[in-house]
C-alpha cells in the first residue's frame, strides 16, 4: 500500500520561511519524478516544482512564480522529498501536495500573513 504523507505546512508571515515534507511508503521516490503542486481557494492546482529520477540524473524544475524562492531536494536514505520555501508571499498560501507517479499524499496548509 503506498502513502505520501506531507508535513511542515503552517501559518508564516510574509517574507518567512518553510520547509515542507513529503515521505513515502511503498513507493521509491528515487525511481520516479516527484513533484509538489499546490492549490489555492478557488484556483485549479498549479505546478510548483520537481525533481527527476537518480536513474535519470537529477534535474529539478520550477515554475516562474517560485524559481528564485524555493528549492526541491530528495533524501533518498529516507524516501522523503523536501520543498524549502523562502520570502514566503501572501500568494503562495495554498494547500501543498506531494506527487511521485499515480500517488498523491493528503497535502499541507501553507497560510501566508500579509
């Protein structure tokens, strides 16, 4: 049975940071791109970044609203997968979600304060 599960969501105020978490069981983050979207209310979900296999050689990958503020790394000794947020802006709040192949975890809240 596989589960993502993301943790380190919270309130911040602008300009903060966060480091979120996505840790599976039952799938290998290593052998598949993962990735964190991100949904606001009322919004479709939207891509925030990714990062390739290890068989593959790493590439990570980010979407223009966040490119210079957030990074994506993989621990593979812990099967987890990290999204540190920098400058945090009232825009990024929104749910967070971890994705690697057909699998989805439950998503943290990341609320930003003006």
């Amino acid at each position: 049975h596989v589960h993502l599960v993301e943790s380190g969501g919270g309130l911040v105020q602008a300009g903060g940071s966060l480091r979120l978490s996505c840790a599976a069981s039952g799938v290998t983050f290593s052998s598949y791109t993962t990735g964190w979207l991100r949904q606001a209310p009322g919004k479709e979900r939207e891509f925030v970044a990714s990062i390739s296999p290890t068989w593959s050689g790493v590439s990570t990958y980010y979407a223009d609203s966040v490119n210079d503020r957030i990074t994506i790394s993989r621990d593979n000794t812990k099967n987890t997968v990290y999204l540190q947020m920098n400058n945090l802006k009232p825009e990024d709040t929104a749910v967070y979600y971890c994705q690697a192949h057909r699998y989805w975890g439950q998503g943290t809240q990341v609320t930003v304060s003006s």
